[in-house]
C-alpha cells in the first residue's frame, strides 16, 4: 500500500454534522477551531525566548 493510498480521502460523502440545539457545525469546522484554540493557548502559556546575557 503506498503512502497516496494512505492518504486518499473520499470528498465525495456527506459532511458529519454536530448539533447542539440552534448550532450546528461539521466535524471539519470543529477540528479546526479546536486546532486555533491550542494554538492560541500555546501561544500565551508559552514563554518568549530570552536573552542569557541581560546588562
């Protein structure tokens, strides 16, 4: 089995849809606000690099 096989993904299906009440999103959208969110965290809890040498 070759890597492109691994990676095929059919489009052609129905999206997965996730509803909670009046919302409703598609597993797609969530995963990628999920990954924007983590980023964001990481990105505030994460220290700046500092210099070792400060005068």
């Amino acid at each position: 089995m070759s890597v492109h096989q691994l990676l095929a993904v059919g489009l052609d299906g129905p999206a997965h849809y996730f509803t909670w009440g009046p919302i409703q999103i598609s597993l797609a959208n969530l995963v990628v606000i999920a990954i924007i969110v983590i980023l964001f965290v990481l990105a505030i809890v994460l220290p700046f690099p500092k210099s070792k040498s400060r005068p």
